[in-house]
C-alpha cells in the first residue's frame, strides 16, 4: 500500500521503495518545492534502491526535471540507486531533448526496473552500473 505525503506516494516492497508523484503535471513551483522536500527526506531515510514510476505525469517543466536530477544525486551520495519507468512518450521527448535519459536509468516498465536491480554489479542495467 502506497504511503500519501502531500505531494508524492511512497511504498517499501522488499528492498525496494516505489514512488509516484501525485499530480498528472510536475510545473507548479510550490507543487515542486513540496515534493523536493519529500523526496529528499525519503532519500535520506531509505536510500537503497527506488524505483519512480511516471505512469500518471504527462508533463514536467524544468522544475519537474531539477527534481528528478537532485533525487538521483542524493541516492547516489548514499550509494542508492534511482531507476525512472513508465515514461509518457511526450515527457520521453524532453527527457532525450534534455539529455535527462542519458543521466538517468530509464525503463519501459516497472517490471523492467525492478529485474535491472537483480543483474549483478558492472552488468549494463545493473545496481553497480553507473
């Protein structure tokens, strides 16, 4: 069951948290601002592996794209790791005109993001890789 913050939906399956944002549209700077806050603090208290699933975001202005980015930065600063899945095929678009996909560990599926956590370190996908 998916714990509700104000602004973003946590659940802790196993070793894996999963989180989504709560709105179809990540531009609202105190939207933003929230959610920033929210995301550290789950970055800081579980680290690990995260899986953001962007299934329910059709959009993200640069605000969105700046939290996407801090989240990875401060998981890896705790060794975790960060894999996006589910990504709207326009926001895709930005992600590859932003050089955002080339940044962050992008899959089709959650299914997909969830077997990458299981190859071993150093293979392409896998929780060692960088």
């Amino acid at each position: 069951m998916f714990e509700a913050s104000s602004a973003i939906q946590w659940e802790k399956r196993g070793d894996i948290t999963f989180i989504r944002f709560k709105v179809d549209k990540v531009t609202d700077p105190l939207y933003a601002n929230q959610a920033g806050k929210e995301l550290n603090t789950l970055a800081e208290r579980v680290g690990g592996k995260v899986i953001l699933n962007l299934s329910n975001v059709k959009f993200m202005s640069s605000i969105g794209i700046t939290l996407l980015v801090t989240l990875n930065r401060n998981l890896r600063a705790r060794r975790g790791h960060l894999k996006v899945c589910e990504v709207f095929p326009l926001l895709m678009g930005i992600f590859s005109s932003t050089g955002l996909q080339s940044v962050l560990d992008v899959y089709p599926t959650e299914a997909e993001a969830i077997a990458s956590f299981r190859k071993p370190p150093g293979a392409p996908g896998g929780a060692g890789s960088p």
